[in-house]
C-alpha cells in the first residue's frame, strides 16, 4: 500500500482539526507536516493530543515544514491560503483547498501556476460526503421544476456569505438553465444547514443537508486526497473530483 503524505494548514483550527483526527486513523494517509501561526513550534500530536501525530510539527509557512510531501490541503482563511497555495506549488505539491472565500482571481492565479507545473487542483467548497449528494438531488429538482431556491444558514462567525457551497451550487444551476435564488442566514446555533426549494403546481419539496459537527469533513477529505493522487488538472467539487459520488451536472 503507498501511503500519501499531507502537509495541513490550518492543521489547529476548528475544521482542520477534525479533518487531521480524521486522516491520522486512515493507514494510507499520513499528515507529516502542519502549517499554523499561534502554535508554531509546537507538536502537533501534543496540541490535538492524538498520539499518533506526535513528532509533526507546526510550522509558520508550508515552505518550512522540512519533510516531503504529495499534497497541502488548506483549512486556513483566504487571506492566508493563497500564499500557503503558492508555497505548496513551489514545492510541486498537489493542491487540495478547502478554505472558502477565495476570491476568482486568486483561484485562476493558482490554477495556472498548477496547470504550468502539471499538478492536479481541487478548491472543495464542501467536503461532506452527504452535501456532494444533496447537490445531485438539487440538481434534479432544477431540472423537473425549472427553478431552485436555496437557503444556507451558518454559525455567525462565519465570514462569507453566500457560503462557497451555495455559489457553486448556484453555478452548477445556471449552467442547466435552471433559474436558481439563495438566502443566507447567519444565526447562533447554526453550524451548516443548506436546504434546496423547489415547487409546482400544488406542492413543494425540500432537500435539507445538515452538518451536526465538523467531523462530518473527514472522509470526503481522504477519498479527495486519493482521487487527486491519479488525477491531473482543476476541479471545484468533490462530485466533480471523485466519480463515485456522480457529477449530477
Ligand atoms: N470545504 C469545506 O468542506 C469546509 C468545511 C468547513 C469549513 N471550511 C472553511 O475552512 C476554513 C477554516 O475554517 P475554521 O472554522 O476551521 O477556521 P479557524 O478555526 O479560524 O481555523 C483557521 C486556521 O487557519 C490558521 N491560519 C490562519 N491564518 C494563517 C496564516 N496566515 N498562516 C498559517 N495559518 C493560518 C489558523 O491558525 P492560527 O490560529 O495559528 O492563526 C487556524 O488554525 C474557512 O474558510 C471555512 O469556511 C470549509
């Protein structure tokens, strides 16, 4: 079995936390580097206490973290994660981006800077295994009804808005010719619901997706890692980066 070796940004955060926990029981994905600020320096193994991480360090920036690797996966924020990106190019990782909020520009920057280096891209706007199937089912509502009403809510510290996972969805809409509305809420309590309206004449159905805690991350995070391994070019969702999930579009 070859192992794929992962440097995490953002490896002490909220998400990137729980992706790491995730990853670090999985045999064939080995974290071996980590990329934060407030505890760089430190062992990661000793911040998320999980044994098997101990001996990784936490680095300022991912062209410090001294061993070698196949993939950088982000969980930063996106004012971090393109630098992070362009150091992980550098070094001819893979990319695997998770952050949300980057900007169009800087993902077009990055895509040409991987597609010059002939590495595969992913900018995931949502890891969830169930959210990548509530997509295709959405994506079956526009296409029986004409017309999608999405409603995202999130926890109030989020600082996007729409969120990633409901532009892209909005896109992959538009691009059926399905006409395609969002609302956003941003309420405590909340931590990812998305639901996707449609209706026709006398009824309405609904498709609700809800993240309950961040762990629901992880495993779309591995089956993305390995699928990157064999593939080449960009990608911009989990559907679209791993076939066993369909496109649906
Ligand atoms: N794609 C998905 O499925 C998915 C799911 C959930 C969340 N997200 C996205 O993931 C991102 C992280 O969310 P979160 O809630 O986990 O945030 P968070 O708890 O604030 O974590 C952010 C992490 O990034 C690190 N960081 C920030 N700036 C950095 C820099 N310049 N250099 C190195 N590390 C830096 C922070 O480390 P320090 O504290 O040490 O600075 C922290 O560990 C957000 O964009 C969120 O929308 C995506």
């Amino acid at each position: 079995m070859s192992v794929i070796r992962l440097i995490v940004g953002g490896a002490t955060g909220k998400t990137g936390a729980e992706v790491v926990r995730y990853l670090a029981a999985q045999g064939d994905l080995q974290v071996i580097g980590a990329v934060g600020r407030l505890q760089a320096g430190r062992d990661l193994g000793a911040v998320l206490s999980v044994p098997s991480l101990a001996g990784v360090a936490i680095s300022g920036s991912v062209s410090q973290v001294a061993a070698e690797a196949d993939i950088y996966l982000d969980f930063t924020l996106a004012e971090a994660a393109v630098s992070l990106a362009m150091e992980a190019l550098a070094r001819d990782l893979r990319l695997l981006i998770g952050t949300s909020g980057l900007d169009a520009r800087s993902v077009s920057l990055l895509a040409s800077e991987a597609s010059r280096r002939n590495l595969a891209m992913a900018v995931i706007p949502n890891f969830s295994i169930g959210a990548a199937l509530q997509r295709r089912m959405a994506l079956e509502l526009g296409r029986r009804y004409g017309r999608v009403e999405v409603v995202e809510g999130h926890h109030r510290t989020k600082r996007d808005a729409p969120s990633g996972t409901a532009k892209d969805l909005m896109s992959a809409l538009e691009a059926l010719g399905v006409e395609a509305a969002v609302h956003s809420l941003r309420l405590e309590g909340l931590v990812a619901r998305q639901e996707a309206w449609a209706g026709g004449p006398g009824e309405v159905i609904s498709v609700i997706h809800e993240v309950t805690s961040r762990q629901a991350y992880g495993a779309g995070v591995a089956m993305a890692a390995r699928q990157l391994m064999g593939a080449s070019g960009f990608f911009s969702s989990l559907a679209e980066l791993c076939p066993a999930l369909g496109p649906g579009d």
